[in-house]
C-alpha cells in the first residue's frame, strides 16, 4: 500500500513523496525513540542490542527511501515486481551467508505471497 500511495502523490509533485516519506519516518523515529529512552533508559538504549537496533533502524530508512526514489524514474508495475523480488533474495542471501535454516511453511508462505503478485 506504500507503493500505491507514493505513486499517488507522486503525481501531484516529483519531491511530494519523499516529503511525505520524510515526515513520517521522522515522526516514527520521534514517537518510539523518545518511548524506548524512556521505558529502557539511555545506557540500555546505547549498549550493544541498543546499538545494533539502532544499526537496523538506519538501515531499513535507507532501504524504504531508495524504493519511494524509485518510483521518480519508473513505473508503479517494475517497482513493485522489483519489492516482491526482495523477500526471496533474502532468504537466499541469508541461507547462503549466515546459514539460516527455514521450515517448509515459510517457502509455502513465500509462493502464496509470489502467487500472489501474478
């Protein structure tokens, strides 16, 4: 749904939508984080579990602001095949790099989810 409401205010102005993906991600950021500082404490917060979150959070920012800047240089089809594309590439990366086992149900879950998108 995301991808739909960006492309919808996309149509309105070409910087509309990382706007909006902006405000959000800032107001997120700004809600939970002020949460867990005050449920956890900053020495939780900064240790290493803390980090690393941290470390994800970042990570999946600059993952979901590449796909909104996507859909300036291409249609609202490719990016979505291209996001579908992404669950299966994960598991094979962390299959093959840190060995994760997967049960049978979670490639049953992955096809319904493919077979879905066609």
């Amino acid at each position: 749904s995301s991808g739909i409401n960006a492309e919808y205010i996309f149509s309105f102005s070409s910087s509309a939508s990382l706007n909006f993906y902006f405000r959000s991600a800032n107001s997120l950021c700004c809600t939970y984080g002020v949460y867990h500082l005050y449920t956890c404490g900053l020495t939780r917060l900064l240790s290493k579990s803390g980090a690393w979150c941290i470390f994800l959070a970042i990570t999946d920012f600059i993952a979901t602001f590449v796909t909104v800047k996507a859909y300036q240089y291409t249609s609202l089809v490719s990016v979505q095949l291209l996001d579908c594309a992404a669950i299966p590439t994960i598991m094979i990366l962390s299959f093959t790099i840190f060995h994760v086992r997967y049960r049978p149900l979670h490639y049953l879950a992955v096809l319904i989810c493919l077979a879905g998108v066609g």
